[in-house]
C-alpha cells in the first residue's frame, strides 16, 4: 500500500487556481491598485520633469484646485457635456429602439446601419465630424442649400459644445439602443394586449407599462453612458482643443493639459483625484438606486 | 398594420439613417476629391483622384504606422483572452482560499478609469525607460482595466457552465488545466468572441495613452497618426486626412458586416457588464 500522496485533487485544484489567477492579480495590482495609490501621493507633491524636480507640498496642489479660476468653469462643461450626452443618447436610444420593435421588414438592416458608427474607429468618425462641421463645410453647405447661414459650429462658445456632444451621440448610440431593444422585447405581450383590450392609447402603453418595465435597464444605461462620457478625451482634443475660451475643457481633457502640455503633474494628479471621486459617487449611487429598484420589485 | 403607417415608419427610419451613414460615405467619397473640391457639397467625385491615398503614405511612415496599431491590437487582444479567461475560469469554477477576497480586489479595477491613473503610469513607464516605446500600449491594456472587465465577462460565462460536464471530464482522469483547455474553453467560443471583438476595438481606438507615452513618428499608431496630416502652416490637407481615415474604418466596417450579428451583441454585451 502507497503513502497517500500530498498532491491531493484538491491541493492541485488549489494551485491551479493560483496559477491561473498570477497575471490577471498582478495587472490589477501593477496597473490599477498601485498607480491609484501613487496618484493620491503624488497629489501631495510638486513634480516637473524637466526640471526632474519632486517636493512635498502638502496640501499645495488642491488649494491650487480651490483657487483655479478655470475649474469651475471645467466642471460646468463636465457637466454639461455628460448630462447633454446622457440624455440625448437615451432619449435617441430609445427612439431608435422602439422604431425597431415594430413589425417590420428590414429592421434587422437598419440595426446594422443605427450600429455601424460603433466599429468605426473613433478617431476616423471624430475627423470627418470635424470636416462636415468646419466653417464651410458639408452642414454648412446643406443648410445653405435651404437658406439658412449656419455657425461656425466648432468655433463659436454657444455651439462647439453642443457639436462635440451630437458627435459622440452618433457615434455610440447603438450600443444603447440594442440594450433597449433586447429590454423591449422582454416586455410580456400579454400586458399590452390587456391594456389595448381596455382601450388604452398607445401613448398610454408606453407611459405606464413599457418605460415602468423597462426603467432598470435605462438606469444601468444611463449610469454606463454618464461615466463613459467622463472619459472623453479624443474628441475634444481633435474638434475643440478645448476651445473656443475653456467652453468644451473637460475634466480629463485639463487634467492632459495640465500634466503633459504644462508639465504640471502635481497638479494632473490631483485633477485625476477629483475625477476618481467622481466616478465613485456615481458607482456609489449606481448600488444605492439598484437596492431601491430590488426593494420596489418585491 | 397600415401601408401608410408602414411607409411613415420606413420614412422616418430612413431620415434617421442620415446621421449615421452618412459621415462614413462622406469620409470615403471625400477622401477621392482633389483638395480644391474638397468642400463642393457632391456625394460623388467629379473626377476620382487617387493622388490622396497615394500621398497618405509620402507624408508619414503610414504602413508602419498600420503595421503598429495591427500588432499592438493582436498581442492586447490574444494577451487578454489568455489572462482573462485563465483567471475567470478560477474564479468561476474552482475553490480556493481567498477567493472572494481576491475576486473583489480584482473587481474594484472596473471601477478606476484608466484617465484616472494615466500620471503615474507614465513615471513608472519613465523611470524604466519605457517611453516612447510600445509597451505602456500592450501592457496597460492587456493586464489593467480592459482586461479586468475582461475576466469578469468571462467569470460570468464560466459560471453558467454545467458541473456535470466537469465531473465527468474528472472520472476520464483529466486534471484542471486539461479540463479547462479541453472542455470549458471550447464551450466559452462566444464569450470570447465577445471579448475579443470589445478588446480589439478598445486598443484599435486608443488615442490619450498613445498621445501620452509615444512621440517618434515610426512609432505612432493609427488615431495619433491620423491628426497629423497637416501642410507647412499646419493647415489640414483634409482629402488625405480623410483617406487614412478611410484606410482606418473600412477594414474593420467589412469584418463587421460580415460578422454583424457577433460584433453587436457581443458588443453590448460587454458594455453592459462595464
């Protein structure tokens, strides 16, 4: 009779696991934990590269943030640029899908056309926006076709946000819209026949059984598109620069120009902080609002 | 229902298209228009010039440039469906000490964009001497938040599996890594697909880590390669721009077509999951 072997399955099982999890722990350690907490730190320091300079300044940097005239001005366009995009992106979102939804031919390759912006690659998408809204280009032209004398969308303060924000809509907006219809399509339709048996208009249908059973998946979208809306970066950089003035200066669009045009890291990271706050506020209230909907569901 | 509901349908489905196709069309036709008739409103070329796309490659060391953002896609891409899928599948199907505690850790990564720790990751790239290289581009994404969100679309794929299928994989003598090889994976083709697809676009579209980290003009990929079309007095040269951009779109807008079905839900799938 043989000793039994220390390499038990379960011992085996236990290393596999270990093994098979190293690469993935250590990127998120190396990658994600560590430059987080590097972050915070360098927040407290003065760093310039090129003077290959790092103090300590304490606080330094985030009275900096507190007396930044631009900031407010950089949270505002934050701002609006997350709450226009949320809400045109939903709104245009559910448009699409609830047009889809219909019984019709075809709708499977207008899917595909709504969708297709998605694959194409963003930077390519961004310049041709930027050339069909030059001055005196292709929406200018339409526009005078019908005799009106359209802005210079990207270099006038009242439009060049509103453009970079219609931009971004189309280009990503089919992503929300196929979540929408797969929520769509779950709606029983023993409901709607119900109602329409009561003779309920179809606006009536909507407001009070398809957007009530579809209210989770708008919150789950919208709560997707505002912190993926945080992350614009290209778009501004290509279309605006941030101009004209700081009217389209996002939050990460400041923190590039401050850390790597400026050379001010110090100060990119303690905008970095400011935008990780934000992001888990959002999360934050991502799981409170998701408790709520559980809590009604029972 | 109605011909004439249908028709209103098929009517305002067809305005909303314009916003969507348009652009693209716009950006391929534009890009055979010599520079003088770049602004004419056709949607067709007067006369095709293909003194453009010829010029996209004299201006900038643009197959290199292609060749970059190919190969960096590739690796990130296999990269991450070997450490994400490996990882999953622990996490999903095996139990070891630690692991909620683990899983967690890794978990909270989808919470930190990776704007947000773009500043020390450039000092650490620095102090190894690895600016201006391409590894901040296959590094970061193939094992930081990308790819976390990538063992979390796989976990939740793992779970779904039967056990069955495991325990009588186990009775023929397999251990866990010919189980998870000869078993699990093939059974897991869609989602990493999905994965693959969403992993893909993802380093095919990165645009701040590129801008960041690299500035020799060999080593450029395609987004940062495609704003520098510009004349002497930084004036956009806007039909050759548009050519690479077409170069840029196209290849992918073809793999999509073809595969429609796969790139859209599993596209949406993973963006729900993030």
């Amino acid at each position: 009779m043989t000793a039994p072997s220390f390499w038990t399955t379960r011992r085996r099982d236990q290393l596999t696991a270990y093994v098979f999890i190293t690469p993935a722990l250590f990127g998120a350690v190396a990658f994600v934990f560590l430059p987080l907490v590097l972050v915070v730190w360098y927040s407290l320091h003065e760093w310039n590269v090129l003077a290959d300079s790092f103090n300590f300044v304490g606080a330094e940097n985030y009275q900096k943030l507190a007396d930044d005239p631009n900031f407010p001005a950089v949270l505002r366009a934050t701002a609006f640029f997350s709450i226009g995009l949320v809400v045109l992106n939903l709104g245009l979102a559910l448009l699409l899908a609830v047009l889809l939804n219909q019984k019709l031919r075809g709708t499977t390759f207008f899917r595909v056309l709504f969708f297709s912006p998605v694959v194409v690659s963003l930077l390519a998408w961004t310049i041709v926006w930027g050339f069909l809204l030059q001055d005196n280009g292709g929406i200018n032209g339409l526009l005078d076709a019908v005799g009106i004398d359209g802005p210079n969308w990207l270099r006038s303060g009242g439009t060049a946000m509103a453009s970079v924000v219609i931009v971004q809509v189309f280009k990503n907006v089919g992503l929300n819209m196929v979540l929408f219809l797969a929520a769509l399509q779950g709606v029983p339709q023993d409901l709607y026949e119900a109602a329409r048996t009561d003779g309920a208009s179809p606006w009536t249908i909507f407001r009070r059984i398809t957007l009530p059973l579809i209210s989770p998946t708008i919150l789950l979208t919208s709560i997707i598109t505002v912190v993926g809306s945080l992350q614009v970066f290209a778009q501004i950089s290509v279309l605006t620069q941030g101009g004209p003035g700081t009217s389209t200066t996002v939050l990460v669009y400041y923190l590039y120009q401050q850390a790597f045009q400026f050379h001010a890291f110090g100060y990119g990271a303690t905008l970095s902080v400011v935008l990780f706050l934000i992001v888990l506020a959002l999360t934050v209230l991502q799981w409170q609002m998701r408790k709520r909907w559980v809590f009604h569901e029972h | 229902m109605s011909t004439r509901t249908k028709v209103f349908l098929y009517g305002i489905l067809l305005v909303l298209c314009v916003p969507f196709v348009f652009p693209t069309w716009w950006m391929i036709t534009s890009s055979f228009k010599p520079n003088a008739e770049i602004f004419s409103p056709s949607l067709w070329p007067s006369s095709w010039s293909f003194e453009p796309w010829r010029q996209v490659f004299t201006m900038q060391p643009f197959a290199q440039q292609y060749f970059n953002s190919a190969y960096i896609a590739v690796v990130v891409t296999l990269g991450t469906l070997v450490v994400a899928s490996m990882a999953g599948y622990a996490f999903a199907r095996i139990r070891f000490r630690g692991q909620n505690a683990l899983f967690l850790l890794v978990l909270t990564g989808l919470l930190i964009p990776s704007e947000v720790t773009i500043v020390p990751l450039f000092r650490i790239f620095n102090s190894l001497g690895l600016v201006d290289t391409h590894w901040p581009l296959i590094l970061v994404p193939m094992l930081g938040p990308p790819s976390v969100l990538a063992t979390f679309i796989m976990r939740q794929f793992f779970i779904t599996l039967p056990g069955e299928l495991e325990e009588a994989a186990r009775m023929d003598g397999l251990g866990r890594p010919a189980i998870f090889r000869k078993i699990a994976l093939p059974l897991a083709r869609p989602a990493l697909g999905a994965v693959a697809i969403f992993t893909f676009l993802h380093s095919w579209n990165l645009y701040l880590e590129p801008v960041v980290y690299i500035s020799s003009r060999t080593k450029y990929t395609l987004p940062q390669a495609l704003t520098q079309f510009t004349d002497a007095y930084q004036g956009q040269l806007w039909n050759v721009q548009l050519s690479a951009a077409s170069m840029t779109a196209i290849p992918v807008l073809i793999v999509f077509v073809l595969a429609q079905r796969q790139f859209i839900e599993g596209l949406a799938h993973t963006g729900l999951k993030g």
